[in-house]
C-alpha cells in the first residue's frame, strides 16, 4: 500500500489510501481522448462544487474567498482542456459519469454541521486522486505536449486539496477532522478498488 502525502505547516497528511493501479494507466493511455474529453467535464464540475459551496454557506469569509479562487481556477483548467480537445478535433459532448462521485456523495451526512465537514473531506479527496492521475499521465502519456499540460496542472490541484484541508480544519476541531478524513479515505479507495469499464479520470 501507498499512500499519498501532503505537508501542512509541520504536519505530513496521508491523503489516499491506495495508489492508483497500473490497469487504469494502460487504460487511460490507450483511450487519450476520452480521458481528455472527461477532464474537461472533470473541470467544469470541480467549479461548480467550489461555488454551490459558496452559496450554501455564504456567511463563511474565509471559505467563499478561497473557494473564489478555486472555481476560478478550475474553470481556467476547463478552457485549457477545451483547448486541447479542439487541438484534436473531439466535439465536446456528453459523457456518462463513472459511479466514483456519486458514490463518494452518499457519504455526506445531511444535518449541518457535519454536512460542511464532510463536503470539504470529499472534495479535497477527489482533488488528491485527481492531482495522483494527472501525475500518473504527466509522466506515461506518450504524446509529450500533453504530457507536459498535465504537469502543469499539478501543482494547482495539490493547492486545491490542500485549501480543502485548510478550510476543513479551520472549521472544525482537528481531532474530528483527522478521523472523518480517515474513514473517508478508506472509502475514497475502496470505491476505486475496481476498476470500471469505461475510461475516465476517476474510473
């Protein structure tokens, strides 16, 4: 088992749980066009998170000016994939979700403020697993400009988890946020334990 590592002032977080396996490299290798086709969507939902949490608690400062940030951000990284995909003549479409997001959903608890916490922890999990396989393309993509936007993307997302964490233990009592983080962790893996049939980042 590996585990993924962000530091945080003078403390090391272990973020994920397991490490991507090779099978969705070579997956994710032999479908480029999808995966870039995903990423955007990828993009585009990440702001979105960012904002629909800035309206639901709009009275937290500190969460709304950082999730600011970000959504604008994402929404940089999505004009950038866009890009890319017109680069290669791939229309920009539907494609069906892989079952990873929503399952990392049923895990949000509904009353507040647990709710909160909970959103924070998923999403700065889905930001870690996103900066691991974009890491994971950066360095096996055999098409070496793409190979070097996914590097370039890198140390946004490591940033973006790492904002997650910030405002989550800003927020809330540390003691409570490292066990929530823990067991979400587990469940983030084990949801990516299998891998789905069809390409996705977060397949």
């Amino acid at each position: 088992m590996m585990t993924t590592n962000v530091s945080q002032g003078t403390a090391t977080i272990n973020v994920l749980k397991q490490r991507t396996c090779w099978e969705w490299v070579e997956q994710a290798i032999a479908n480029l066009d999808t995966i870039l086709l995903d990423h955007s969507h990828c993009e585009r939902k990440a702001a979105g998170v960012a904002l629909n949490l800035m309206f639901r608690y709009p009275s937290n400062a500190l969460l709304v000016r950082k999730l600011t940030a970000i959504a604008r951000e994402e929404l940089e990284h999505f004009e950038q994939v866009n890009q890319w995909l017109e680069k290669r003549g791939i229309p920009l479409g539907y494609l069906s979700s892989p079952p990873y997001g929503a399952k990392l959903k049923t895990q949000i608890r509904h009353q507040e403020s647990d709710r909160l916490l909970d959103s924070l922890l998923i999403s700065g999990l889905i930001e870690a697993r996103s900066h691991e396989r974009l890491g994971l393309l950066a360095k096996y993509c055999p098409h070496l400009e793409l190979a070097k936007f996914y590097r370039s993307l890198m140390a946004s997302e490591a940033r973006h988890y790492g904002i997650y964490w910030l405002l989550a233990d800003t927020y809330f009592d540390s003691k409570v946020v490292s066990k929530r983080r823990e067991e979400l962790a587990v469940f983030e893996s084990e949801t990516l334990a299998t891998l789905h049939l069809e390409p996705r980042i977060h397949s």
